[in-house]
C-alpha cells in the first residue's frame, strides 16, 4: 500500500459529479477506512461509541482495512489489535485550557493529527469521522492523504436544541457543523428526521445524504451474562439508561414513578449512565419523593447492563430529543419490553411496528399509564417483545449496516476522483 502522500493544497475538495458507483461488496481490493470518533469503549459505551464499534468490526469481518482513531482514556492501549481492528489513541487532555468545549476539543485534535502522522501508517481511501469533535483532524488528514471525507452526524445541535441556539459554545458548535459539512464529500444520518436536519441545516445537496440507521448485535444482548446463570424471570423494574443530559428526559421517568408506586406493587426503577445532569436529576429523584425506589448507580459495565436487561420488566427510553436512540435497538435486542417517547428518531424506529408503547415527549402521567399496561398486561409485553426481535432481525444487523456504508464510501471516492 501507498504511504502517505502530501496533497496539492490548490486541488479542488468538491466535485459536481453526482451518481452511485458499483458496490463495493462486489469489490474484491479491501477498502482503507480510517475512522475518527470523539467516542470510543472504553471512553463511551453506547450511541456514537457503539456504532463506530459495531460499524468498524463488521468493516474488519468483509475483509476491509479499518484504523479507528479516538481519544485516550485511562487504561486504554494507545495502539493495538482489536478483533482485527486497529485502534490508535492519542492523549488529548490539556487541563491549562479554559473550560471551553469548542477551544478543548479543537485543540485536541492536534493530538489526534500528531497521533496518526507519527504511526507506521499508509494512505486511507476514505475517512470516516463522527460528528463536530473530529472535525478538524479529519480535514487535516484528508488535506495530506488526498482521501475523501465521509461524515456521519449522529445529532446535531440545533436539533438539540430544538431549533433555538444561544449565542456562545452551541452557537460555535454549529458552526463547526456547517463547516464540517461543507467540507464532507458525502453524509450519512441514522433517521429520516437527521437526514432533514443536515440537508435544511446546512443547505448541503440532499443526494449528498445517506440514512443509516445504526445496527446491534442481538445475539450478545440475548445470551446471559458471566453472573447469569438463569433468567428467574421479569421482576417490577423498570430501566433506564444513557448520558445523563436534560435531553434524555430522566427527570420525566423520576415524576412518572412517583405518580406509579402505590399502583404497583414491587416496583423499582434503576437508571444508569453518567452526565452533566446527574446532580440535577438526583433532586428531581428527591423532590418526586422516589429517592427509595429510584437508583442512580452511575456508570455499570457492558454485563451488568445486560444482566438489568433480562430481569426488567420493562425498559424506557423517555427522552425530549433523540436523533436515533440506539438504547431502543439494545432494548429490543435483549427481548425486554419497551416504552419510548414519540419523538424523532426513536418514532421513526418503533412507530407503527408493534415493537413498543410510545407516549408524548415530557408527559409524566401518559408514561406512567405505559409503564403500568406493560407491568401488569403479560400478553401485551410479551407481544411487544415478539416484534421487536422480527424489527431486530429483518434490519439492523452490523453487516448490512457496513455494506450500506460501503456504497457510500464508494460514492464519496468517485466524487473525489471524478
């Protein structure tokens, strides 16, 4: 394979050319991806981190060339083998920096483009970075290798903040989107909903922007865990996990369990995951008067979530915005029932499948009657898990997620070339 190769800084980014090359499963030379991404296990375990997990091995699994490239966290190798995968981590901590996320984390990159020109590495075909905090490394190395760059936005943040920005950091990372965007030779997005808000948020070309959705590993999710040695059966919990940000709506779950626990008997709810929010969201536990039946253990392992999984009776997913939601796929996949908010993303997944109960975004009252149907009807749990294992199955396996984003490589490297 070619090393790399300084690029014409004069050579056109942005081509007219438009159209949709063969496929590159049909391909038989191994495509060189590189992939950068803010979030990677162990620094994250779900959404971006467990997309570019799953997308990166599946990549490996039809013979193609994957170096994932990410930031460093205690305790992480910075360069080995993972499952025929490649990972490079460069330290990017800089604690002198003032508490600017934008300043932080473009300054970070630094250490990701340092990272990659010091490995014993060779010229990728394309790069894949996700989302705004590896904007810039990524546009580096295409500025030296030549490789076109695909973007896969998982949120945005205008659609984080419902269509409102605030002058400061959010108005900043917008711009940073814009930028990104212009300077992606092509775009994927998980839903309908995020395709629309990169082509009408950034004005960029709509046959530019792919949807797709993120994939899951059912299998993992259904088999039971080192500490499993049986499933007893579903108990009264009630799950949750994620980043805890207001967004995610935790503190609607906390209002809609104090309004259930003297009409359910047995009931307990556990909602996982750190965040920004968490101190708030404590009080919110405290002031809904559930601080005794409601537990906030922080960050658990991959196991353990699982094992919660298997004994819940029934799993929420209650967030105000969500541009995919792939707690919902984890859900379904470990064959617990589910209730979502109707909203985005995860609307677009489970709306109209009979796989979960939706109810509207940030009402407690209409979440708790959910909560209750699924608790106390066994017939319908057991039919909302039976759709979503056929939703699982028949859509969102890793290795038809990779293929999807294969033609799409294919499509940005003709873009580039033509």
């Amino acid at each position: 394979m070619k090393r790399i190769r300084r690029r014409n800084p004069e050579a056109p980014r942005h081509s007219s050319r438009i159209g949709r090359p063969e496929s590159f499963t049909a391909n038989v030379r191994p495509v060189r991806v590189l992939i950068l991404s803010w979030e990677f296990p162990p620094s994250e375990a779900g959404g971006t981190a467990a997309h570019v997990d799953g997308l990166a091995h599946a990549l490996s699994r039809l013979g193609h060339d994957v170096l994932v490239l990410t930031r460093r966290v205690p305790g992480a190798e910075a360069d080995g083998m993972l499952g025929g995968v490649r990972v490079m981590r460069a330290d990017v901590e800089l604690p002198w920096l003032p508490d600017n996320r934008v300043a932080s984390t473009a300054s970070a990159n630094h250490a990701l483009v340092a990272a990659y020109a010091a490995a014993d590495e060779c010229r990728p075909d394309v790069i894949h970075a996700h989302d705004w905090p590896v904007a810039w490394a990524a546009d580096v190395i295409a500025a030296l290798t030549g490789a076109p760059i695909v973007t896969t936005f998982h949120g945005t943040e205008r659609g984080r903040h419902g269509g409102h920005l605030k002058p400061g950091p959010s108005t900043d990372v917008n711009s940073v989107e814009w930028w990104q965007a212009y300077r992606s030779r092509r775009m994927t997005a998980s839903t309908k909903l995020m395709v629309r808000e990169v082509v009408d948020g950034f004005e960029v070309d709509p046959s530019h922007v792919t949807r797709i959705p993120s994939g899951i590993d059912p299998a993992w999710w259904r088999a039971a865990g080192p500490d499993e040695s049986t499933v007893a059966g579903r108990s009264g919990l009630v799950l949750a996990w994620g980043r805890v940000q207001y967004e995610k709506g935790f503190q609607v779950l906390a209002r809609a369990v104090g309004s259930l626990r003297y009409r359910i008997g047995g009931l307990e709810c556990m909602i996982a995951g750190r965040g920004t929010y968490l101190p708030e969201l404590q009080s919110q536990v405290d002031v809904a008067g559930v601080g005794d039946i409601v537990e906030l253990p922080g960050f658990v392992s991959d196991n353990e979530l699982r094992a919660a999984t298997h004994r819940a009776g029934c799993i929420v997913i209650p967030s105000l915005y969500e541009p995919f939601g792939i707690v919902a796929l984890e859900a379904l996949a470990s064959g617990a029932p589910l209730v979502v908010a109707d909203t985005g993303g995860l609307a677009e997944l489970v709306g109209g499948t009979g796989s979960a109960l939706l109810f509207e975004p940030g009402n407690a009252e209409q979440l708790a009657d959910c909560i209750e149907r699924v608790l106390t009807d066994q017939q319908l749990a057991d039919e909302l898990v039976a759709r979503g294992h056929e939703l699982i199955e028949a859509t969102y396996s890793w290795d038809a997620i990779a293929t999807r984003t294969l033609d799409v490589y294919a499509d940005a490297i003709t873009a580039a070339t033509g």
